[in-house]
C-alpha cells in the first residue's frame, strides 16, 4: 500500500548553519516554529490513539466524541467540513508559507540553508502524498469499516506520523535560529 514512500534519512540530509550566543529575541522565531509543530504532534498523538482504541473496539461513540472535543481538527472538522481535509489543509498551508516566503529568503543568506530549504521542499512532498493517502484510507475506514480498512488508516497513518515527525525535528534543528538570526520568521 505505500512501498514507495521512502523514509526520511538523516544521514542524507544537508546540514545548515550553526550559531552561537543567539539572543532571546533571535531564538523565539524558532521557539514559535517549535509551538507550531508542537501543536502538529499533539494532535498526531491523539489521533493515534484513537485509531489504536477504534480498531481495537475498545472506543464507544460517546467516549469518542469526549476525547475528540479537544482536538482543534475536530473543532475545524465541526466548523468547515472533513476532518482530514481541515488538519491537511493546516499541514498543507503551513508548508505552503514555507515553500513560498520562508524558505526562498533562508535559501539567499547561505548555500548551506540553500540546500536545507530544498530538502524541506522535497520533503514537503512526501508528507502531502502521505495525507492524500491517509484520507484515502480514512474515507475507506468510513465507507466500510473493517479490520483490513482499520490496518490500512492505521499503516498510513503511522509512516505519516513516522514522516512528519522527522521532518518537524530536522526542520527545527536546521532553520529555527537561523530564522531569527536573519529576520525571516
């Protein structure tokens, strides 16, 4: 179902500039990169769990309802619509302002964040074809819930959490001050 997706490898990715002595003020752009990618793996761990207890039949509709009140994809879904569209569009946007003002400007300052921002590019790639198959596998989950429907939301969703999870590191660790050194964010 997903062979050829191709996990991100450390080892291959291109490491961008170090700094030393930052201010407070140069640190909080990536300190707010961070809370932006936090709010992502909260959410991604919420759900994995729920999809852990709906497999399992261990998640009774009310309790569902409870847990997901929280979520702020849930509250987007109960706002404008499909709840993967809503949390894949958030991604999706996010990635979106990267690709177009953040990265472009980090990419000037340095051939080092150069190719930083074109893996994060690339990247970006691979974590929109895992969302198109996570609502793919979520949309089959809800026409025809089975075991085998279940096992395919939950593989899809697990190399995306295993992706995304990744990127969100690297991207941190390899822009985050440079963002505040440079003024970008």
């Amino acid at each position: 179902m997903i062979d050829d997706i191709t996990y991100l490898d450390d080892s291959t990715r291109p490491r961008g500039p170090r700094f030393n002595d930052l201010t407070r003020e140069q640190r909080a752009a990536g300190e707010h990169l961070r809370d932006i990618h936090d709010h992502l793996r909260d959410n991604m761990g919420k759900l994995r769990e729920l999809i852990a207890r709906g497999e399992a039949g261990t998640l009774p509709q009310a309790e569902l309802d409870k847990a997901t009140d929280g979520l702020a994809m849930v509250r987007n879904f109960r706002r404008f619509g499909t709840l993967c569209g809503q949390y894949c569009q958030f991604v999706h946007g996010h990635h979106s302002i990267e690709d177009a003002a953040l990265f472009p400007a980090l990419a000037a300052k340095s051939e080092a964040l150069r190719k930083v921002t074109e893996r994060l590019k690339a990247e970006h790639e691979v974590v929109h074809a895992l969302l198109i198959r996570l609502i793919g596998a979520l949309n089959g989950l809800l026409e025809a819930p089975s075991p085998q429907t279940f096992a395919d939301a939950r593989t899809v969703y697990e190399v995306l959490e295993r992706v995304l999870l990744s990127h969100l590191g690297y991207e941190e660790e390899e822009i985050g001050d440079a963002l505040g050194v440079y003024g970008v964010f």
